[in-house]
C-alpha cells in the first residue's frame, strides 16, 4: 500500500420507512455531488469506528455497523484513495445544521437513492447493502493480552498459582480500553465473559461506557469448559437462542468448543469456514445475525 493512499470509511445508513428500507444519501455542495457518508480516517483511527463517526458527522445520525461491504477504490486529484464501506442501521438523530461539507441529507427508497446518486459504485453499495436484512451482531471475542503464565507464577502474587487471576498486561489494559470504542460501533448491549480476571478486564471498560453489567459464565473460562465442556456447550445454545446483541469473551484454548457448538446451533456445514477460532488476543469473530430470526447472515472479523 502507498504511503500517500488516503484510507476513509462509509456506510450505506438504513432505517424503515412506511414503504420500505430507506437509505440515507448526503449533497456536498463543494463537490456539487450525491453520494453516501463517507470521510477520511483520523490519525490512528480504525476504519469501523471512523464508519459511525463520518456518518454521524454529515447526518446527525448515531449508527450501529452490519456487514461490512467491502472496499471501494478510487483517485482523488490524482491521489489513490480507498475507502471500507458497512451497511449501517440507524438508531438515533439529532438536528445537524446545513454546512459547508454536506448541505442536505435526503431518505430514499432503493429507486430513487439510485437515480439520485452521482456515483456508479455508490449504487451498487445500496444494492448490496439492501440485499442484506437487518441484523444484530454476536461478538465472539478472546480475551486481551494477558500476563505471561510463567510470569504470573513467579510474581510473588498472593494469587500466583491461580491461574484465573492472572490479570492483563500493560499492552493488553491498552486493548482493553480501545476495544470499549470498537464494539460500541457494533453495537452489543449484553457483556458476557468468562470469571477469569483477564476476561473480565477485557470487557469492563466497554460495560462501563454502556452502564451494563457484565454477566460472568464459569463454563467460558478454562477452567469450566475443562470440568464441563457439556455445560460449555449448553452455555452457547442458551446464548444464541437469546439472540443479541452481545458479546462473549472467553479464551483461546475455550473457542474451538464454542465456534463448533455455534455451527451446530445455527445449522452450518462443518466444512464452512467462516467460523475460524484461531483469534489472536483482543480479536473477535462477528456473527452477524437475522434480527428476527437469528440466522446467520455474515460473519467478518475484527483485528486487534
């Protein structure tokens, strides 16, 4: 990749309209275009959490992300530029004031949002994006880095031969805090983790910004699933059947148990691959699923 690449994120904002999905398409006037919220990454900036920004930015409305769409690529004044794209669901807006960057936002049936854009790849991003049914996403998510096993038992701790206390480390309690950003662009309202303290650690920071609690489950953490890998099992089901959105945080020796008791529970093939448990940590499997009737939709995948 170019160093001088521009890198920005968009999404195609879906609400229901009394006749159907509506998306929202922006005008800016200094471009004399229509085309999708969409703008360029701050510095450090993933490119989820810059999706729900720009698009709060230029519609005034707050958003939870989908399926990711994929990338569009383009130059700019001779500059490349890429840009990720999510189907977006609408969940609150505030009043925004016309401006100079975008001057009016317009809600559009597929049709018209079609004949009103400017851009060939922007309508083919509604399509795909109406294509798709609204979703509520499962985050699987392993843990933070935590502090080394050996290094936990030779650190004097009162608790050192516990190995469900061993905490975090420094780079892992950084994770944790940028994670609280991440899964709030998908939108989780449940926390479930496994009682070891690394798990605990990794979805706080997010349940404090919610003003949730976070549901402990023994039989996610390692310890549990060793004792009872049926009860593990079991856990899984009652979670999907309670739908989302939430998320689970659990370990990496844990996940392969959970990634087969989930293919079982939502019907897949043991050959599809989407449900890959080899997550580095602070990584996560997103599941996003129907909103009424939980099947499986897509699953994409958020790096650490």
């Amino acid at each position: 990749m170019s160093a001088a690449q521009i890198e920005a994120a968009g999404a195609v904002l879906v609400r229901p309209g009394p006749h159907g999905p509506e998306v929202a398409v922006v005008h800016r006037p200094h471009r004399s275009d229509w085309s999708l919220p969409k703008g360029k990454l701050e510095p450090g900036e993933r490119h989820d959490v810059a999706a729900v920004r720009e698009t709060f930015e230029e519609t005034g409305v707050r958003c939870v992300l989908g399926p990711r769409l994929g990338h569009r690529s383009y130059k700019v004044d001779g500059v490349a530029k890429r840009v990720e794209y999510w189907r977006a669901t609408a969940v609150e807006a505030v009043d925004r004031e016309p401006d100079a960057e975008i001057d009016e936002i317009r809600w559009l049936r597929r049709k018209a949002a079609k004949a009103l854009l400017t851009y060939a790849d922007d309508r083919v991003l509604v399509d795909d994006a109406l294509a798709l049914p609204d979703t509520v996403v499962t985050v699987l998510l392993r843990h933070a880095e935590a502090t080394k096993r050996v290094a936990w038992r030779e650190s004097g701790d009162p608790l050192a031969d516990v190995d469900s206390a061993r905490p975090l480390n420094e780079h892992g309690v950084h994770q944790a805090h940028g994670l609280a950003e991440v899964l709030a662009t998908y939108g989780p309202r449940r926390i479930v983790s496994s009682d070891a303290r690394r798990c605990r650690a990794t979805v706080e920071p997010y349940a404090e910004a919610l003003g949730v609690a976070v549901h402990l489950e023994h039989a996610l953490s390692e310890e549990g699933c060793v004792e009872d890998p049926d009860a593990t099992r079991a856990v899984v089901g009652q979670l999907l059947e309670q739908r989302g959105p939430d998320v689970w945080c659990s370990h990496r020796p844990v996940l392969p148990l959970v990634v087969s008791a989930l293919g079982r529970g939502l019907g897949l093939d043991r050959r599809d691959g989407r449900l890959d448990p080899r997550l580095a940590p602070g990584e996560a499997l997103l599941l996003h699923r129907r909103a009424d009737d939980g099947s499986l939709v897509a699953v994409d995948r958020l790096d650490a």
